[in-house]
C-alpha cells in the first residue's frame, strides 16, 4: 500500500508551509537575538550542533525507512520503536561533547543539561520525518507549521513574560520537536499497523555502514560552529555568523518544491524529473538570493546592531544556498535513480559501484575539505585580530567556495542518469531576479531603513520585499509563457 502524489502539488503544500516557517523561524530568530544577544544566540547553537551529532545513529534507521516505505512496505511501527531504543546511545554522545565543550565557551551548564531532552525527540522526529518523507511528503508541511507556531508561543511565554533566558530557548525547541513528532506520527498512522519486525531491523542494522556514511556528511557541515566557538574559546563570532546563516537560509526553502522528487524517482520517475525540479525550484530560489543580497543590511538590521557586522557574510552566504540547493537535488537525483537495494539484499561489491556509495563518500570529502579549509583561514583571521566582520565574511567565503567545487564534482557523475539542463525559463528568471535585486537595493534609502523603531522598520521592509515580489513575478509572467500557464493553473483551483 502507497499512498499517491505529484511533484508540483506535493511541492506547493511543503513549500507553502516552509514559507510559514521561515516567517515564524525568523521572528523565533529575532527573539533570541534581542533577547540574548549574539553572544547567548551562539550558546544555543552549539547546543543544537551537539544535538545534531547525538542524533547521528538514527540516520541509520531513517535512511532505509525512506526507501522501504516509498517502495510499499509498512513499517512504521518497527522504525519508531528501533528509534527510540537507539536514543539511549544519542543521550550517550551528547554528555560526551557537553563535557567537553561548555567549559571551554564559558557557558552555563545548566541549558546543556535541559537541552538532553532533544535527544529522545530528535530521534522520534527523526523516525516519523523520514516515514512522511516515502509515505505523504506533504504530511510534513502540515506538521511543520504546527510545531513552528508552538514553538513561537512557548519562546513568547519564556522569554518575554518569564525572562528565562537560553533556557526559555531550549523550552521552545522541545515544544516544536514534540508538537511535529506528534502530527507527524498522526498524519501516517497508517504505516505503523504492522508489528513490529525484527527481521528489518536485522537488515537495517547489517547495511547500517552505508546511511551511516550518508549522515555523516550532515554532522561535518554543523561541525564548523563547534569548531569556530573553540578556536575563538568564544560564542560572539558564532552568534553573528548563524544569524546570518540562518536569516540567508530562507533560499533553501525553495528546495521544498520538490520534496516529492526523491520518492517519485525510487518509484520509477522519468529522468527529466531533476531538470524540471530544478527550473522549479529556482523560479522560487534565486529571488529570494537575490533579494537577500540587495537587502543585506536592512534586513540584518532587525536583529540589533550586533547583527550588521554579519551584513558581507550574509551576501556572500545568500549566494552559497543557491548551490547548495543545486548539491541537494543532484544528492537525490543520484539515490533515486539508484535500483541495486531493490529485491534482494545486493552485494557489497555492488553497493560499493553504486551512487548510494559515491554520493555519500563526495559529501563526506566536501566536509572534510571545507572544515580543513576553514581552521586554516579562522585560526589566521583569529590570529591576525580580524574583526568579527571580517572574520564572518572569511568563514562565508570557504563555505561558498567548497561548495561550488563539490556541486561540480557531483553534476558530471548525475549527467549519466538524467537529464539536468533546465529550458530558456531560466534565464527568464535570472533576468527577472537581477532587475528586482537592482530596483529593491535602490529603493531601500526611500523606506528610511535602519532608522525608525522596529515594528514600523520591520513593516517598511515587509511593503519593500512585497513590492520587489511583486515586481520579479510581473516580469517572469510577462517574459515566460510556461510561468504564465502554471499561474492561470493555480489561479483556476481557486
């Protein structure tokens, strides 16, 4: 039993619901900054860093589930309960880095220790998010704006009216973890009336190697705020750089767009699925780059004067998601393509020829290159007294440098399963983002940024980003004939 859904409809639903969690992500952000300050926004980032490497072993789990349960096979049940026994390791590996890191940053103890109720939730989510993932995409959109919405009264209550500090934050988090694992679970309670199975988990555990190396690229690349925080025996450059990173992180939302992509390619999609997907998403993704880079300063501005010294970084940064948007979808154009797990447990020799392989091994070489990289140019800018501008602006640039260089690497190898080249839409739309990204920039004096108090700067800006959205769809809708018949499509649903 599957359940059944499109690309673009699918991608519409989560995107939509990506778009209200970047709406309430940044108000969550915008709290934290004003209410810690750079310096207790960078603690909490290292708290959910190290939960990230505490959540590693449950990728093993997840990855299989993904793939058995796009493929027909219930078992949802067996993931959650496997889920949930492993979590004892993950509380394991997160003392072990709490231990080594709070005193080294000169933070409190006592967020660390609440922070350990991620653990079990991480995994449960962990489970739930990838039997949504093969089973109803959309499901996660649902869910996601649930938690999101809790998430921001919880952190309202214990910020403003409680004064709770970084623990009020990690009280937040615990509410949108638990809030989304719930939804979740309810929205694909079907997949979970099967009992439990041992033999899955036998077999999830006799290929755990492979999502372990598949996961293990996610943990290098939150590495570099551990890192940074210790090289720099500090959290300030930590706090400006996420919120910059995190504000700039809007882009990959447009990778939401084709969240049904990687399930409609494990069940057989045509291989001119990535280059729609990636046309798709980038109608979305390279305004939002765009007007990200013409806006910098204002939009940073929202989060105390603290947060401009992460203005050229933010840039730099809006840039770096486009191609890592790109690196995501070839990822899940070269694993879902791949058909040597389908049947019979395959070979390791075949395994190890596969692209489940080689697009594991290639982000793993991309993490190790780029934290190298980065120690070298963060222990010189340390060494060398950069400010935190410039050191923010450094740490930006090796990230969007290694990335390009990776997205490379992985593009030759996907030319051989599919076709990527996007049609002339694309241009239309890159065209359409420059003009915005040039209008907006030079609009921006006009709305009097960086002066007034927040909530009217906040709802100047808000008139500026409408009317530069507006301007990039009016000039796609007139330049492009395929924009056109998808709106007049959506618009007719309605």
């Amino acid at each position: 039993m599957t359940s059944s859904f499109g690309l673009k409809s699918t991608g519409l639903v989560v995107f939509s619901g990506r778009l209200v969690s970047a709406v309430t992500g940044i108000i969550f952000l915008f709290m934290l900054a004003t209410r810690l300050g750079t310096s207790g926004y960078g603690t909490v980032e290292v708290i959910v860093t190290i939960l990230t490497f505490a959540s590693f072993p449950v990728g093993t789990v997840a990855y299989w589930v993904t793939r058995d349960v796009a493929r027909g096979k219930m078992v949802g049940r067996t993931a959650m309960i496997t889920s949930v026994l492993l979590s004892g390791l993950g509380i394991f590996i997160y003392f072990a880095f709490t231990v080594f890191t709070y005193s080294t940053i000169a933070a409190s103890l006592v967020p660390f220790l609440l922070g350990v109720l991620l653990v079990p939730l991480s995994y449960w989510g962990g489970a739930t998010s990838a039997i949504v993932t093969g089973y109803r995409p959309s499901a996660y959109g649902y869910s996601i704006v649930v938690s999101e919405l809790a998430k921001l009264g919880v952190a309202y209550e214990a910020l403003y009216v409680y004064r709770l500090g970084i623990n009020g934050a990690i009280l937040a988090l615990l509410t949108s973890y638990l809030v989304q694992s719930t939804a979740g679970s309810y929205l694909v309670r079907v997949t979970t009336e099967n009992r439990f199975d041992p033999a899955e988990v036998r077999r999830w555990t006799r290929l755990s190697w492979l999502p372990a190396l598949s996961y293990l690229p996610s943990s290098l690349a939150v590495a570099d705020t551990l890192m940074v925080a210790l090289i720099v025996r500090g959290t300030a450059v930590v706090g400006t750089y996420q919120v910059a990173f995190t504000v700039a992180a809007v882009v990959t939302y447009a990778t939401s767009l084709i969240f049904a992509m990687y399930p409609l390619l494990l069940r057989g999609g045509d291989r001119r699925l990535p280059a729609v997907s990636l046309e798709y998403s980038m109608l979305f993704a390279l305004p939002m780059a765009a007007g990200c880079i013409a806006l910098a300063g204002p939009i940073l501005f929202q989060f105390g004067p603290n947060a401009l010294l992460g203005s050229f970084g933010f840039a730099i940064l809006a840039f770096m998601f486009l191609f890592n948007n790109i690196s995501l979808l070839l990822d899940q154009t070269l694993m879902g393509t791949e058909e040597v797990d389908v049947g019979e447990t395959p070979s390791l020799w075949r395994l190890v020829r596969s692209n489940l392989l080689f697009v594991p091994i290639v982000n793993i070489a991309y993490g190790i290159s780029y934290l190298a990289a980065l120690f070298v140019a963060v222990s010189y800018s340390s060494y060398a007294g950069f400010g935190v501008s410039a050191e923010v602006a450094t740490w930006a640039t090796v990230q969007l440098v290694a990335t390009f260089v990776f997205v490379l690497v992985k593009a030759r190898r996907a030319r051989r399963v599919a076709y990527l080249i996007p049609s002339i839409s694309f241009v239309y739309y890159l065209a359409s983002a420059c003009i915005m990204a040039v209008a907006v920039y030079e609009a921006a004096p006009y709305f009097a940024m960086e002066t007034l108090r927040t909530a009217t700067n906040v709802g100047h800006l808000v008139v500026l980003v409408a009317l530069g959205a507006g301007l990039y769809f009016g000039l796609v809708y007139a330049l492009d004939s395929k924009f056109r018949g998808m709106a007049r499509s959506v618009l007719r649903r309605f």
